[in-house]
C-alpha cells in the first residue's frame, strides 16, 4: 500500500510539475481575450506576462512560419469550436510537438520554435 501511495504521489508532483512548466493558461468566453480576437491564435511579444497586446495574429488554417521569435511568449489559441494549434519545430507545420486546444494558451520559450499550425476541428 506505501508503494502504491508513493507512486501516486509521485505521479501527481510530475503531472503538477508538467502544468507549472508549460505555463498554461484557459480562458472560457468565446470573445476577445488578452487582446486576441475571437476566431484567432496570437503571439506575444517576448516576456510580455501577462499577455495584453498581440505581436502577431493569425486567422487561416495550415502553418505559419516564424520569424525572429525567440525566448518566452505568450500563445493563446482563441479559436472557436475545438479548433488547435500546434508548435512545430520546422518550418511548414511540420515536426509538431505540442498542442495547444481552442480556448488555452502558453507561456513557451519559441527558440526552437519555427511555425505554429492551426488546424480544423
């Protein structure tokens, strides 16, 4: 039973920890939130937290790619109706490696980052 207990704690300190470190955030209105519009997925300026005015705002569906984004910023994904948008490591959309659902943002280091995705729902 310890080593049950153990494991459980140890399960919910890592899933606590995962949550800190991605820096999430959720927003439940379908309205403009932080300054992104409704239907949107917006970049922050480098370490602007919390997130008041976009960067850059992108609207259509398919890669985006960045240019000269790099440490911490804010991405919120404003879309509506359960649309994502991922971070991709490559330009083009490709070699995605994290998720961000309609309604959520995060706080994420973009060094390594050279597009964001949006996709349909």
């Amino acid at each position: 039973m310890r080593k049950l207990f153990s494991g459980a704690v140890a399960l919910a300190t890592a899933a606590t920890a995962m949550v800190a470190l991605a820096g999430t955030a959720e927003a439940k209105p379908a309205a403009d939130w932080a300054g992104c519009p409704s239907g949107a997925v917006c970049v922050y300026p480098q370490n602007q937290s919390p997130a008041q005015s976009p960067s850059a705002v992108y609207w259509t569906y398919g890669a985006h790619d960045l240019s000269n984004q790099v440490g911490r910023h804010w991405v919120l994904n404003n879309q509506t109706g359960g649309a994502t948008a991922e971070l991709c490591l490559n330009y083009g959309g490709t070699n995605c490696n994290y998720t961000i659902r309609a309604q959520n943002g995060v706080y994420a280091d973009l060094t390594p980052i050279n597009s964001i995705k949006l996709n349909r729902p």
